[in-house]
C-alpha cells in the first residue's frame, strides 16, 4: 500500500491550507489505489487566488510583458 499524500493549494506562490478542508481522492487507475487527496476548493479559495493574481498583475505592469518576450 502507497503513502497517501495530502496536497494544498498553490496560491500566491505558496502552498497554503484551504478553507473547508475537505479533500478529494486521487486514485491510481490501474489499481484504483487512493494515491493521494487534493484540496477541493471553493468560492473563497477562487477569489483569495484572483486576488493574488490581481496584485501580482498590478505589480507587474509592463513587466510582465517584456518577461514573455522570446527574442530569436
């Protein structure tokens, strides 16, 4: 029997816990083992991520456009 992970959710560049802890299984098809339990999230998970990336994006400016910039 595999180690069962628990995962969290990747917000703000962060691993950080979610708000209603509950989780959803991730099951190995071959064997329908449960691998691991990832975060099922909500709403509130939703906006505290759109807000990081509205900061992040205001932060950024016309930074972030030079950054995706492939020069050949």
């Amino acid at each position: 029997m595999t180690e069962v992970r628990v995962l969290k959710m990747f917000v703000n560049g962060e691993f950080e816990e979610h708000y209603n802890h509950e989780y959803l299984k991730v099951l190995n098809p071959s064997t329908e083992e449960v691998i691991a339990k990832i975060p099922a999230g909500n709403c509130k998970d939703v906006d505290r991520a759109i807000n990081a990336a509205d900061i992040a994006q205001k932060i950024m400016g016309e930074n972030y456009q030079q950054l995706n910039v492939v020069h050949i």
